[in-house]
C-alpha cells in the first residue's frame, strides 16, 4: 500500500475505502480485558489493550479485584499508553485523576458531570483550545449508581465513516476551521474563557489519526451557518439515534473501565443509593496524548 495514503483526505478515495472496509471488517465492540492484578498487568493484558484502541479508538478493560483506592492504578496504567500530560481541571484530585460523583454544595454542582443529569454525546475538552485538545481520556467505575448511569461509547472514526458515506461535502464541513464554535464562558461580566473556533474533525500531521471535537448540546454552541454544516450535524443526530451496532450502551460495573482515544460518549441520567457512602463514583483522566503502546515499561 502506497505509505503516503490518507485514507481521510477527500482527494484519496482509494485510501479511504482501503480503510473504511479493515475498520468495520473488525466486530463493533472489543471484548472487556481482565486485569488481574491491577496494579501489575500483565504484558499480555497491556497488549490486547493497545490492539484494542488500535481497532477501535478505545479498549474496556475489568479490574478482577476492584482497589479501595484505584487512583494509583488508573494513573499507572495511563502511563503504560504513554497517556502522562493529564489536563489541568480544577476539580482534579492529587493524583491528577478527577473524581466524578453527585456534588450538592461548592463550585462544581452548577457543571452536569457533577449531578445525576443524563449528558449527551460529546467527546472531552471540545470547548478547549486548540492546541490543547484531549486527544486520551480514561474512564473508570468505582461504584456504579443505583439505577442507570448507563454510558453510550461510539467510535468517532465511525461516525466520520457513516457522515462520509452519506455525503463528501459533510466531512469537507465539518473540517472547516470555523465549523464548531465555543463562545467565551464569561460570569460577572468576566471572561473566563475564551471562545474556542475550531474544526469538529482535524487529521493528526503523519495523516493516520483523526480527532473529533463534538458536543450535542444546542445551547452554548454554535454551529457555521451554511448548508452542508447545518446537515452535517443533523446528521451525526441521526447517527446517535439510529441502532448502528457500532454503538454501545454499557452500565459499568465496580471495578470497569474505558481507555479511548477521547472517542464520542455520552452517559445517561441516574439513580443514586440514599446512603451517602453507596453513590456513584466514577474516575476520569483526561490527556493531551492519544494512546500508544509504551513496550518498554514492562
Ligand atoms: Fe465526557
């Protein structure tokens, strides 16, 4: 195969088609990978989970015998995919990890991920600057709520797939460096941040990764008024209502986790136990690298 292809380059459908038909040749999801020892997984283990997120932009994994404290593992395994450059966030623990659960007092209860809301399809740090984007993301499954909580994951490599399929011009849309517009969060008549614009796909330098920037929201974004951009994201709704098989709907259990390439997610309302100490708990790290596998480490 010619090595300069680009399979998402619109000028190489030859490349794209080549491409196109390995990644859904693969099944839609890949199976869970059992980690025994959570703070020592096995070569083995490390490597199915680089397949993983080779095929599918993510891999699930399941700590057999869940930590107290997971903290030190989650970061430990980051580092095996070279995912280190964590994302500065306020509401980040010591270990760099931000701990998600229902907050009713302080600064964090106005932002959704802290309350028992449903959050809808979006990959992490669209509303970021460009040059720093999240490009890995980890997600784990202390204590899954009492009911629902359920997470939707898609591959938006997928997602560029079905909207290229349909209509060329879409993808040409939605890589245009004003498609996607974050206006500024500005509260007491202060900027906090500034407005992002950017593209919702952008292809890494060396032509073979790809990046989405995305949130579902139709509030506090704002899409480039033309046709095929209009389209375009009506489309990528069309995409998350349908019953494509490459979507998942899963509800971690204790101990579950996702490592992505900050694939499209979503995760729906939910239940928390009455007793304070049974909420839902879950852990995050968010990354400036994308996954890759540090073979060396073992
Ligand atoms: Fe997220």
């Amino acid at each position: 195969m010619n090595t300069s292809a680009n399979p998402f380059s619109l000028y190489d459908d030859r490349a794209y088609r080549e491409w196109r038909a390995r990644k859904l040749a693969e099944p839609p999801q890949p199976p869970v990978v059992e980690i025994a020892d959570p703070a020592n997984p096995s070569a083995t283990d490390l490597a199915t989970l680089a397949r993983h997120c080779e095929h599918h932009n993510f891999a699930l994994f399941r700590f057999c015998e869940p930590p107290a404290d997971p903290q030190p593992a989650l970061r430990q395994l980051g580092l095996h995919f070279g995912l280190n450059d964590l994302d500065a966030n306020l509401c980040a623990e010591d270990s760099g990890l931000t701990e998600i659960t229902v907050k009713d007092t302080g600064t964090d209860n106005r932002y959704i991920p802290y309350t028992d809301r449903p959050i809808g399809w979006h990959t992490d740090g669209y509303y970021n600057p460009m040059h720093q984007q999240i490009h890995g993301m980890l997600l784990y499954c202390h204590r899954p709520a009492m009911e629902g909580g359920v997470n939707g994951l898609l591959d938006h490599e997928i997602a560029y797939i079905r909207l290229r399929d349909q209509n060329p011009e879409w993808i040409r849309a939605l890589m245009a460096p004003d498609a996607f517009t974050i206006p500024p969060n500005i509260e007491g008549g202060m900027e906090i941040r500034p407005a992002t614009v950017g593209p919702v796909f952008t292809v890494s330098p060396d032509g073979r990764h790809l990046h989405m920037r995305y949130s579902a929201r139709s509030r506090n974004v704002e899409w480039k008024d033309d046709t095929a951009t209009r389209e375009a994201a009506a489309a990528l709704l069309e995409l998350f209502a349908s019953d494509d098989p490459f979507i998942l709907e899963r509800r971690l259990a204790a101990g579950e986790g996702v490592i992505s390439n900050n694939i499209l997610h979503r995760r729906s309302g939910f239940t928390d136990s009455p007793d304070p100490a049974r909420k839902r708990v879950y852990f995050r790290a968010r990354y400036h690298d994308r996954v890759r596998y540090i073979h060396d480490t073992q």
